[in-house]
C-alpha cells in the first residue's frame, strides 16, 4: 500500500469582532481576510460557503475557498442573536422575530416573535441542535 497524503483544500475559518480571518489547514499561511457590515455573532462554515450573522440583522455569505463576497441578504432584524443549520436551511432569530432561509440567500418564511421576547436575548433549536443565547456575565 502506498500512502497518499490528502489534500486539505478548505481553509480554517476564524470569526473575529468584525473581521473573517482563513488560514491553510496545513502550514497556518494567511489565506484570505474580510470585513462584515457589524460584529458577527454566529457562523456556520458548509461545504463551499462560509455564513455570518452579524449583530444588525444581516446575513453575508461568502467563498470557503477564497473569501470572495458573495452576497448580504438584509433581514427585517435590527439585531441578529442566533443562526443554525438545518440541511439546506438557515434558522435565525433575532430581536423581531424568527426566519428561514435556504442556502441562495432566499428567505422562505419569517414570524414575529410575541412581545413577551422582546426583552433579553434569544436561542434557536432543532432536535439534536441548538444555538444557545450568549448572556454577559
């Protein structure tokens, strides 16, 4: 048997205050850097894409590979608390309400949430997933 090493083609993706940082996974080298619109609460890293939710509501896709800016999607958020995946769907709350919306940006559904979670910040949960509200302590 003759061993073949396998190539790591996705960099690591770091998420800073404002900023996306990626580096190869193999010798650390800078690979590319971004700025988003606000600071970034979550990110979810797929296949090809890196997701951000920054903390004024919007959605900014970019390329896993090269960092290329592919697209800011503008919710009715003012403020954005929590995202996850479900397969091809992004669930995401934030301070107006719940929405989804599948991988291309397109928003499939949105809800208000009822008054009663106006105050505080939010979580969003699937079976066998959640995304946890960040408090200050």
């Amino acid at each position: 048997m003759t061993y073949r090493e396998t190539p790591l083609p996705a960099p690591v993706v770091v998420a800073g205050c404002i900023s996306l940082d990626a580096f190869d996974r193999r010798t650390g080298a800078p690979a590319w850097n971004q700025k988003t619109s606000s600071a970034i609460r979550r990110m979810i890293v797929t296949e090809d894409r890196v997701v951000v939710l920054c903390s004024n509501g919007n959605v900014e896709c970019f390329d896993l590979a090269s960092g290329t800016p592919l697209g800011v999607v503008k919710t009715d958020l003012k403020q954005g608390y929590a995202m996850i995946q479900d397969q091809s769907m992004l669930l995401i709350v934030g301070d107006r309400g719940v929405l989804a919306m599948d991988l291309s940006g397109r928003v499939l559904w949105s809800r208000p949430l009822p008054a009663s979670h106006y105050a505080g910040l939010r979580g969003v949960g699937i079976p066998g997933l959640v995304c946890q509200p960040d408090y200050d302590t």
